[in-house]
C-alpha cells in the first residue's frame, strides 16, 4: 500500500503546514483555552450564585452551548460576528472580520460552556466550611472566591481543565467547515492541489496522534504529581 | 440589526424541488437520527466488548484494548472521516476501492459517516462501561469465582447485569454526542439537519433563520432524548443506590 506513497509532497509542504497551518490550531487553541476558562469561571460564579435570574442566565446559555453542534456553532459565529460588530461600531453594513478572529471568537464563546461546568464542579469540591471562614474572618464574596475558593478549585481541576484542552485542541480542525487555513485546512489544500489525498490526510491523523498522546500522556504524569492525598 | 427577517421561507418551496424548506429541514433531521442510531448501535457493541476486556486479568488483551483506545480517541473525528472517505478505497484492492467509489449517493457519504461515528463513539463507549465494571467492588468478582464460576460466567451473570445499569446515564450524554458529533458528516457531503441548513442559507440568504431552525430542533431533539432515557434510567435503576449522574466534559 505504500507502494506509489509520495512522501516528497509532505516534505514539500511542511513549511506552509507548519509555518501557516499549525501555527494558526495552537493559536487558536491556546487563546480559546485563556478566554474559555476565564468566562467559563465567570459562568460557573454566576451558575451558583444566589441571585436565581444569573443563575438562570448563566445555565441557558451553558445548556444551549452543550447541546449545539460544534460545526452549527461555528456557522452561527461566521455569519453572526459581523452584524454583532456593525451594531457595537454602530456601522449600517456588516463589518468584515477575518477567519481567525471569528474562529476564536466562536471557540472561547463554546468552550466557555464546557469549562463553567469543570470550573463548577470544581468551586463545588470545596467543603462549605472554608467560605464561612473566609466569611467570619471578614472577607467578602470577591475575597473568598479570589484567595480561598478559586486557587483550591484551580488545583483540583488542572488536570480536567487541560483534558478539555486536548478536546478544543482536535476540535478546531472543525474550522475546516468555513476554510479556514489551520493545520487540517491547510493539508486539505495541499491535497487538492496535488491530489495526494491519501499521503496528506494519514500525515494529518499522525500529527495529531502523535500531539494528542504525547499531551495526554503529560497530563496524566500531572495528575499523579499534583493529586492531594488526603 | 440591518437584517431583513423573513420567517415565510420556510414555506417556500426549495431549489431540489422536494418541497418546502422546513420539511428539506425536517428530512435532514431524519438522516442525523439514522445516522446517529447506526453509528451508536456499532458503539455500543463494540465498546461493550472493548471495555470489558480492558477489565480482564489478561495483560495483553488489556494493551490491546487500551492501543485501540488510545488511536481512535487521539486523532480528531473530522480527519478521521476524511480517512474513512477519502483514505480508505485507495488502500483497498483497486477493483473493491473503485466499487466503494462508485456507490451512489447518500449511501457513499452515509456508508463511511456510520463506521466512522462508530468506531469513534466506541471508544467512548469502552471508557465508561470499563468505568462501570471498575466501579464495582471487588467482591463481587472474587464471589463469582469463589461461587466456581469461570471468568466468562462471572462476566455473564455477576458483573456486566450490574455494571450496565450503572453506565446508563453516561451512556445517554454519549448518545447525545453522537447525534451532535453527526454533523461533522456534512464535510464529506452527508446532507444530515447541519448540512442542510447550510445549503438552506446557500439556496435563500437567510442565513440567521435556517441556523435558528436549526439549533431548535436539536435542542427539541436533545429533550426528547433526555426525557425517554430517564424513564429508562428509572426502570433498570439498581435499588439502594444514588444513581450516578453524568460528568461534564467531552463533546
């Protein structure tokens, strides 16, 4: 099966697969990640809050988010960014926005979803007791979510965290479906180009074989290293 | 917004010539549902049998079990189903990759979305039933042996009874993943209810009107689901136990 299998065209192409392709998934992943946690904490704070209408907001939107498909997600964002932008600017027509804007924007709004619900599970692990004592010793709600709650919950949820990682890792590929030129993207050009479908789409599944293993396997050292044995 | 609403299109009779538009909706809601079900009876027999050997003495059937696991959950799915569609009648004997290439639509995109949905919710599948047998105190194993039964017997009779009305509600969000995960069908040419939105705002311009019908019969599709696994969920519930609930986490 390897017998007419041009490894040249992937030697030919690496840079561009690289260079463009790879460098815009890891971008792309590591911005999704830092904005998904961050409104995803936010999220999870809202989830539990006393106050029953954030409450309600935050779990809507999660459980719209988590019951969308990803690829139906991505079209709503493609289409929907550039009215939300003409509207903030107050411009009549739609403005232009580039791939990569409107792909991050779509990953951090759908990750959010996914990360409120480690995030809540992880503020929940926290025994009630350590917030009536940041209560009594005089801290308020941002005191004893910022210094006792959250550093605790971070901890505890690393090693989750990071595997939604991994997944929003294979997930961008899905930008495939508005061209966007990531790793996938990018090979998929190639291919068609060249018509060596066969050589660049195996030489795909290996990278990303190779990257999501050797992460989780990195992930799962983490975990044994930081778990707290009580 | 500067958008132009226009809710009679779905009435409007689309460019196929099938009829209207919410029912070229309504038929693309059909192919997820085939299509998920397809997939999700292979998941389930294939992940059943993946998990439980993952839990057996033997090393290298657990190894092998676990490589199995380890390249089908590393390589993201919309590669996989280009490896499916694209890859895999190259490397067939050239007269069976031919026939393969010549099977006529829907059925040459359905074929290969079903094995590859599969295959890839299989994984998933073995993850949690292998969680459930796990799950399970030791006990339970060493009386069936102590019982004389033999290892196949205390699978039969001890342990898969118990383990999987205890995956159950993991199971549903899984099954939940795979009508979404179904979707990604659409890139190579399955015109499943995502891919049919899109050419439905190809076709008419209404963009914003095709997603949104779109989102809400997923989400009507998710309570549907939701609802009947938890009347079944009640019916094989095991007595005595707080039933466990399905964690947060993948897509």
């Amino acid at each position: 099966m390897f017998s007419d299998y041009d490894f040249d065209v992937i030697q030919r192409s690496a840079g561009y697969l690289f260079r463009d392709g790879m460098t815009f998934t890891l971008t792309l992943t590591g911005l999704a990640m830092m904005g998904g946690i961050f409104f995803g904490t936010l999220l999870a704070m809202m989830r539990l809050s006393p106050f029953k209408a954030l409450a309600l907001l935050a779990g809507s939107y999660v459980n719209l988010m988590r019951s969308m498909p990803l690829v139906l997600v991505i079209f709503w964002f493609f289409f929907l960014v550039p009215y939300i932008g003409a509207w903030i600017i107050g411009a009549k027509d739609p403005v232009k926005v580039g791939s990569f804007m409107s792909c991050l924007i779509t990953f951090v709004m759908f990750e959010a979803a996914y990360y409120c619900e480690i995030m809540r599970a992880g503020i929940q692990s926290i025994p009630r007791g350590q917030v009536w004592a940041g209560y009594a010793l005089g801290l308020n709600y941002s005191q004893t979510m910022g210094r006792i709650v959250l550093p605790q919950a971070f901890r505890n949820m690393i090693p989750v965290l990071l595997t939604q990682t991994i997944i929003l890792f294979q997930d961008t590929s899905l930008v495939y479906v508005i061209s966007a030129t990531d790793f996938l993207g990018a090979a998929s050009k190639v291919a068609n180009r060249d018509y060596r479908l066969v050589e660049m789409y195996t030489f795909v599944a290996l990278v990303y074989f190779i990257m999501s293993y050797g992460l989780s396997t990195l992930v799962k050292n983490l975990q044994q290293r930081i778990a707290i044995h009580r | 917004m500067n958008y132009n609403w226009n809710w009679g299109i779905f009435l409007a009779a689309e460019p196929g010539g099938t009829g209207t538009y919410l029912k070229y909706l309504v038929v693309g809601l059909g192919w997820t549902l085939v299509t998920a079900l397809a997939a999700w009876v292979i998941a389930l027999a294939i992940g059943s049998v993946v998990g439980t050997l993952r839990t057996t003495p033997m090393p290298w059937v657990v190894r092998l079990g676990n490589a199995y696991v380890e390249i089908f959950r590393n390589v993201p799915l919309i590669v996989q189903m280009f490896l499916w569609f694209f890859v895999m009648p190259e490397l067939l004997p050239k007269a069976l990759g031919d026939w393969v290439k010549q099977v006529p639509p829907p059925w040459g995109s359905y074929i290969p979305a079903v094995l590859c949905l599969g295959l890839y919710t299989s994984v998933r599948v073995a993850e949690q039933v292998k969680a459930g047998i796990n799950s399970l105190s030791r006990g339970q194993g060493m009386a069936g042996t102590a019982l004389g039964l033999t290892l196949g017997q205390t699978y039969r009779f001890v342990l898969l009874p118990m383990a999987f009305r205890i995956v159950l509600p993991p199971l549903t969000s899984e099954f939940m993943n795979v009508i979404k995960n179904s979707s990604v069908a659409l890139t190579i040419g399955l015109l499943e209810l995502t891919g049919r939105a899109r050419a439905m705002q190809e076709f008419s311009f209404k963009v914003f009107e095709a997603f949104a019908a779109a989102t809400v019969i997923y989400l009507l599709t998710n309570l549907v689901v939701v609802f009947a696994m938890r009347a079944l969920e009640r019916k094989v519930r095991v007595p005595g136990m707080i039933s466990a609930s399905s964690s947060a986490g993948a897509h």
